[in-house]
C-alpha cells in the first residue's frame, strides 16, 4: 500500500477526476463530474499523479474487504444445515458451500499427493493375472527388492 505521505498533492478536481475513474466512469463522464475538458481528463488519466491516487483507492479498498470478507467452517457448518433444509435445491446449495469452501482453502485434503501410474493399455484384470510379482511391483512404482528380508540401518 502507497503512505499517504509519499503521494502527490491534487487539486480537488484531480482527486474528484481520480475517485470517478477508480469507481469505473468512462474518462468523458469522470471529466464532467470533475468540472474539466474531456481532453484535459484523457491528460489527467494517463498521469502518474493521477495514477497513484487511484492505486491508493485500491490499497484501501483491498485492504477493507480482506477484514470484512471471511468465511470459515462454522460459516460452511452454517449453509450446510441450512442446505439439507432446502430439499428442492440442496445439491446446488451443497455446491455453492463446496466451491466457498474451495475459494477460502477450507476443508483441504493434507494427503501426500498420488503417484502416477502408466498402466500400459491393460484394459482388463485378465492382464494383470498373467502377470509374475515383480511386473505387478513395477507397475505400482516399486521394486521387488524392497520387499526382501535385510538389516534395517539405523
């Protein structure tokens, strides 16, 4: 976030041209508000000046929604009680919560990732029978030497 203190000094025009462009007016609409030429405001939104009071909009804004916007498993323990209520749409409810849950990290798997495994095109369990130990070993990613008896170390 830019200090306050490091920003540069606007007019009041340029700052009522600044909080117009942050909220998302057009350049012409912002420069009528801010009482200037349409050619003046498209000077004015390309200046650094400018610019930087608009970044501070942001920072601030930015910096209000993370306090206020909060959602965690008792909110989700919340919509889920009020989902099996609503037995019409529960699944849309269900997956609304999910994809909450999803957006703020909340009920992630702390699971050692899965292994890929390339199968070579077995199709069918009768391939796999055909199969001595150490092929279905390989298959799996391990080795079969790992499985003989030896001195643990240590």
């Amino acid at each position: 976030m830019v200090d306050e203190t490091e920003l540069p000094t606007l007019t009041h025009q340029q700052l009522v041209f600044a909080e117009c462009r942050f909220h998302g007016l057009t350049i012409p609409i912002s420069s009528k508000r801010a009482g200037i030429s349409v050619g003046c405001g498209e000077k004015w939104s390309v200046s650094p000046e400018i610019k930087a009071h608009i970044a501070q909009l942001s920072a601030e804004k930015a910096e209000i929604l993370a306090k206020e916007v909060r959602y965690s498993l008792e909110d989700a323990h919340m919509d889920i009680e009020q989902g099996k209520k609503m037995s019409a749409n529960a699944m849309e409810w269900f997956r609304g919560v999910e994809m909450q849950m999803k957006l703020h990290g909340l009920g992630q798997d702390k699971k050692d990732p899965l292994v890929s495994v390339n199968i070579n095109n077995i199709n069918k369990t009768d391939q796999l029978e055909v199969m001595d130990d150490a092929q279905l070993l390989e298959l799996a990613g391990d080795s079969f030497e790992r499985l003989q008896p030896g001195t643990e170390e240590g």
